[in-house]
C-alpha cells in the first residue's frame, strides 16, 4: 500500500512510523496516562485496517486523523493531546517551505498528484514542470495574499473549488469561442507580424494553427473554432487552381473540354483540402503551448452554418476530409494507428444529414464510423439547441456554453470593434468566460444531517461562499489592459480594442459569461431520499436542487449585470479531491462516499444499470437546467461493426438531448501489439493500468484513450478518475 505525503509525493506505507509517533507522544505524558505497548500496537493495526479500506492511497493527514481518534477511543487523551500539540507545531513549522517542497517534488517527478492532475499532460517534460512550478507559486500568492480567507479555507475542505488558482495571479481568463472568420478575412497579428487575409485553403488552415497555438498561451482553458470559416478559401482555392490549369492547357495547346478540366480542378482542390486538415490535425497534435500540452480545441461542424449553397457545399468537403482522417488518426512511436486526444471534434445533426433520404447522410454515417473506432465527434442537436436556446452555436471547450446572446436586441452594437460585425445578428464567436467556481453539492446534504430545513439554509449559505468566490474572479479581471493578450483583445481573437484600452466592457452586458459550477447531484439527492435520482420519487428533489441553483444565478446576473451561469462541471482531478475531504468529515457512508470519486454534474452514476435511451431522455431534463455548460454520455461497446446501432443512438439524441457523445474504447499494448481494452486492475492498494494480452503495466508502452469528462485523456488519471472509469457500466 501507497501513501501520499503532504508535498504530493507517494512512498510505501510504514506502519512502523505510526507506531514511534504514537510511542513518541506516550512517552511524552506522565507514567500513570500512558498506553501500553498492546495497545499502541492494536492502534497501529486499526489505522493500517482503516487506510487498507479507502482503496485508494490515503494521505498523511488522513492518517494522523484516523491516529487521533484511536488514541481517544482507547481513553488515553493526554496521549491524544500530546500527539495533537505536535501535529500542530510540525504544522507552523512547514507553512514556511510547503511551496519549496512541492516544487523540488515537481522537479523530481516524484509528485503523484501533479502527475495525475491533467489526463493531458505529461509531468515528465521541462514545459510542464515549469507551467506547475510556476503555478504552485501562483497558488501560493492566490491563497496568502489575493483570496479572502474563507473562500482558500472553504476550497481546502472541499466545500468548494476555485479552479484555476494557479492562473489567478494573471489577468487570465477560461474559455473562448475564437472569432476565426475575423482574423482570417480581416488580418490579425502574430508576434508582432502582420497576417493578412490568406490566398489559399491550405494557408488559412497553417494560419488557423498558429492563431490556435497564441490563444492556448493567453488563456487556461479550452477554445473553439469552426470549420465554417474555413469554408470561403475552398472557393478561392477553387479560383487560383482554374487559373493554373487553364494555363497549363494553353500551354499544351490542348481543350479536352470544361468537364475534364472541372474534374481535374477538383481533383487538385481535394489535395489542397486534404493538405490543409493534416496541417490542422498534426499540427494541433504536435504543438505544445506555454503550459506544456497541446491546445484544447473543439473544432465545430455545423453545416446550416454556412452562408449559401456552394459554401456549404465547400464546408461538407472540409467536414468529410477532417472525419476521414480522424478516422485513421495518428501514429504512436511504434508506427501503430492510435487516437488522439485533440482535436476535440463536434457534429451539428441537423435536418439535412439526419435522415437516410436527407443530402448529407453520407457525412453522418461516416461520422458514426469514427465515433465507433476514435470517440469522436461529439453530437449536438440543432433540434433540441434551437429549443433550450434559440441558437446553435459550439461550446467553448468540452462543454462550457455561452448564454445566448441578448445584447444584440439591446442596442449595445459592436462593443468588441469585430471586424465582421453585422447589425443584427446575433454574435456568438469572440466571447469567452471568465471562470468557474464549484459546489460540493454532496457537502451540502451530508453537512445537514437529511434534515430539509437545515439542508436549504446551507445551500443558500454554500451559494453565497460561490457567489462571492465568483466576484473575485471577475474582479480579478477588471482593469485589464488589452496589452495583456494581443491576440485576444486586439487582434482580433476577442476583440480589437486600442492599445492601452481595458477589457471591462466586455466583463458585463452578457457579452462573456462566469459559471457556477456544480458536483454530485447523485449522492446529494441519494443521501437525501434514500434513492437514485433516476427514481420518480427523487427525481422532483433533483430538479429542485438545480432549479435552485439556476435562481441563484438569476439574480446574481440581475444584480451585475454579468451573465452568471449554471454549468455542469467536468471534474477531472477535483472529483478526487472531493471524494478524499468527505471521507474526512464524514466517514466512508455506503453508497455515498465510500468511492473515491463522486459523479459529475447531473450524470446519472456510472455503475447504475440503464439502457442509453432511458438515460440520455432522463438526462435531457437537467441538461436544460445546466444552461452555461452540460453534456452525457453513454457507454457503449466496440462499435464498429454495429454502425446502424451507433446512427439509431445519433438519431435519438437529435430527438431528444441537445449535447451528447458515445464512450467507446481505443487502446494499444506496445509490448505485444494487443489492440482492445486494456483493463484496470489493483495492486497493492492501488489501481492500475494492464495488458490482458500479456500482463504489461508499465504506462509508457501502452496507449490508453478515455473520455474523463466530456474530452479524450491519454496521459493517464488519478486514482479516484481511475476508479470511476473501472466502475462504468455498459449502456448499450
């Protein structure tokens, strides 16, 4: 059995430790209030019991905690009282080097928690462990001197999370919804050099890369472009090859007609086409931005999107290449075809691609067919979109939506200075928000004993701790210079405001918006009525406890003027962290905490039997309940021969929710060329990844790809992910 030390390194459990610390502190007391040796060894063999259970590795202070009450339940508490006094001198002694040591364990990778922070970057490299070691300083500076007290004391418990404190120090900010088209027709700057609007597909496409690139280094979290404003240089591609072959055939003195000559013009367009989407593709794979992973980016296919019939005839061009080649997906350094985490991708069904008789069906089936081998795209319902919002329009990241744009209406115009802002029209790419801070819903329920009155009142009390966690990140914001982020406030990204011009304008009106995130409805409610909320008795709770929620945001919004939104947090790392600080205030509850993770957002809970119709139907209900950032999943088998079955779930999820995606598997086993499910096994208390071919667990000669929380991660997970993706049953 492992344990984690405070500065996130693991070493081997030691129950021999625990023993001379509890001796230590017996020793310390007079003769007469001493243990006896039996019983400080009966102690000891408690705690190890104890920590064996957590099926997981426990923390040094969880094992102290567990220590403390052993000793008190023996009766000995001049014991407990002297081992308490020195906990809580090592305790003052280590606030003054707690950054140092973290950092020298980044430096020596010996770090578990960093290392399974981010299922998408790999703490090994030098760029990594300078973006972690710059934040852990940042982190530092955020806790002690920019965050009141109570909102760094309120995270540490897990009551709730600021994420991204490691960037708050910085003027920075979450997610964008890119304005491509405004950067691509109307020029933008890069490094201080001028980009002008790009003759050809394949420029635009190595333009669209580097604008991808400076946008990841400016910000923290995912971004999103669409493949639409791409769309118009297939056309002037089109033109400037006409051209050449015409000359070309003039040069041969030969006219063997406009049909052969259209043909071979689109013959060559197609190999510009195909040339630019390997630039999009391997580029986005192979660039590493300042924080040392690739760009998150969600690249959107919406083919109702484009402006006329050629454009999207153009756009269904660009769509089908960029799917034929997430299909055959990218090589791993044996030369074996794996998939890639990024670029994430997401496919509009639509009423022109949604029916075998409807002109674009082809384009659906084969996105069927990656989905089945590479997990993507991911579905959104033009249908149901139009329903919840309004408007169809991409996330900015794996799931944070924008509130649907009501400035327009308001007379508020061109705030942003866009260089393609038409009067009118609603404007969705160039947004952004500004950050998430999440409830613990499960803290909630279980802080009130099931008492209703008692839960309420914490609730609202837990939502104004957000609610004011929440304006510090906003006003973190305000006052930034556009200076800060050229590429994003002044060329054109965002915005194209003056040198020197602050960003607030684009902090209010609803132009960006800020999110309460929220974890565990399912062991709320569970906890609460004794029953899933998928069970009609509890299912009112559930709606309750996100209507709520949403309430709170409206007037929040009313009271600012900032569009504060309910969003479904994804919960990477944090569902982990979570699960750890509820066993320590509450004990392992069965059925509630005794995992070591707790369930994302709304989702129904990953080791509950249902069928992926019931569940994406039930799900749709909270998805509109979830307006800044919402989407499910099902689990589903090896699809891919079953394509009919992967359309009929695409055809009920265009009926019925507006943002889903099928979980399917796609691994590969170095050592012995093992192409399936590579499993998840425990060993010595700790969950690991195996080969069922030949038994390999070493991590580096294995690709694994899963989705953690609405995108693919392939470097690996932390302990309490891991489990929740060795608990998840089949859907389908």
């Amino acid at each position: 059995m492992k344990i984690i030390k405070r500065n996130g390194a693991e070493v081997t459990f030691d129950p021999a430790k625990i023993a001379a610390a509890i001796t230590a502190a017996n020793n310390a007391v007079d003769e007469s209030v001493r243990m006896t040796p039996l019983q400080i060894q009966r102690i000891t063999e408690h705690v190890q019991i104890s920590c064996e259970e957590m099926g997981r590795s426990p923390a040094v202070e969880e094992i102290q905690d567990l220590v403390e009450k052993a000793i008190m339940a023996h009766g000995a508490f001049e014991v407990a009282k002297c081992y308490i006094t020195y906990r809580y001198t090592r305790s003052l002694l280590r606030q003054s080097n707690t950054t140092d040591d973290r950092i020298l364990t980044l430096i020596e990778c010996n770090n578990e928690e960093v290392k399974q922070e981010n299922a998408n970057k790999n703490p090994t490299i030098n760029a990594v462990q300078r973006d972690y070691m710059a934040g852990e300083v940042s982190k530092d500076i955020t806790n002690r001197i920019l965050l009141p007290k109570e909102i760094v004391d309120a995270h540490n418990a897990g009551i709730i999370h600021f994420h991204d404190s490691d960037y708050y120090a910085q003027h920075m900010h979450n997610c964008d919804l890119v304005n491509l088209e405004d950067m691509l027709q109307n020029g933008t700057v890069i490094s201080g050099t001028l980009i002008e609007k790009p003759h050809s597909f394949s420029t635009a496409c190595n333009i669209a890369t580097q604008i991808i690139a400076q946008v990841a280094s400016n910000q923290y979290g995912g971004q999103s472009i669409s493949l639409t404003h791409l769309a118009p240089f297939v056309q002037i591609s089109r033109e400037k090859i006409r051209k050449a072959v015409d000359k070309e055939m003039a040069e041969l003195g030969i006219n063997p007609g406009e049909e052969a000559i259209s043909n071979l013009v689109e013959t060559r367009l197609r190999e510009e086409v195909k040339r630019g989407i390997q630039t999009i593709q391997y580029q986005v794979i192979t660039l590493m931005t300042t924080n040392g992973q690739a760009p998150f980016i969600t690249v959107f296919m919406y083919l109702n999107e484009a402006r006329n019939e050629q454009e999207k005839k153009d756009l269904a061009l660009i769509i089908e290449e960029m799917l034929r080649q997430r299909y055959e997906g990218v090589k791993n350094e044996k030369g074996v075809w794996i998939t890639p985490a990024f670029p994430k991708l997401i496919y509009v069904l639509e009423e022109d691609n949604i029916t075998e008789d409807s002109p674009y069906w082809y384009l659906t089936r084969l996105a069927a067919q990656v989905t089945a081998k590479r997990m993507v795209p991911d579905y959104i319902s033009e249908k149901k979109m139009l329903e919840y919002k309004g408007d169809t329009y991409v996330c900015m990241g794996c799931r944070s939506f924008l509130t649907p744009d009501r400035f327009t209406e308001a007379g508020v115009g061109n705030i942003a200075n866009a260089g393609n802002y038409e009067p009118g029209k609603h404007k969705y790419y160039g947004r952004f928000n500004q950050g998430v801070v999440t409830i613990n819903l499960v803290d909630v329920a279980l802080s009130s004993g099931r008492d209703s009155d008692k839960f309420w009142q914490i609730f609202d009390e837990r939502l104004d701790l957000c609610y004011r966690a929440l304006l510090c990140r906003h006003e973190r914001l305000k006052g930034t210079l556009s200076d800060a982020a050229p590429i994003l406030w002044q060329y054109g990204a965002l915005a194209r405001l003056e040198k020197g011009e602050p960003i607030d304008k684009l902090l209010y009106g609803g132009y960006s918006t800020i999110s309460l995130g929220y974890a565990g409805l399912y062991e709320c409610v569970k906890y609460m009525t004794g029953r899933s909320h998928t069970d009609p008795e509890a299912k009112p709770f559930a709606l309750q406890v996100m209507q709520h929620m949403n309430d709170a945001c409206k007037l929040w919004k009313a009271k600012h003027d900032v569009d504060f939104s309910l969003y479904g947090t994804p919960l990477e790392s944090t569902t982990y962290k979570f699960a750890k600080c509820l066993q320590q205030r509450f004990g392992k509850i069965p059925g509630i905490t005794d995992k070591s993770y707790i369930t994302n957002s709304y989702h129904v809970h990953v080791a509950e039997e249902i069928d992926a119709f019931t569940k994406l139907r039930f799900e749709s209900e909270f998805q509109q309940l979830s307006p800044g950032g919402a989407i499910s999943y099902v689990e589903v088998p090896n699809m891919q021969q079953n394509i009919d079955a992967v359309l009929e779930v695409m055809k009920f999820i265009y009926d019925n929710i507006m943002y889903a995606e099928l979980n399917t598997k796609s691994d590969y086993c170095q050592c012995c060329g093992f192409d399936g499910e590579i499993e998840i096994k425990e060993d010595d208390g700790k969950l690991i990844w195996v080969c069922p071919q030949c038994g390999n667990t070493d991590q580096n000669k294995m690709n694994v790809a899963r989705r953690t929380c609405g995108y693919i991660g392939t470097q690996y997970w932390n302990q309490g992910r891991t489990q929740e993706i060795k608990d998840r049953v089949l859907h389908l």
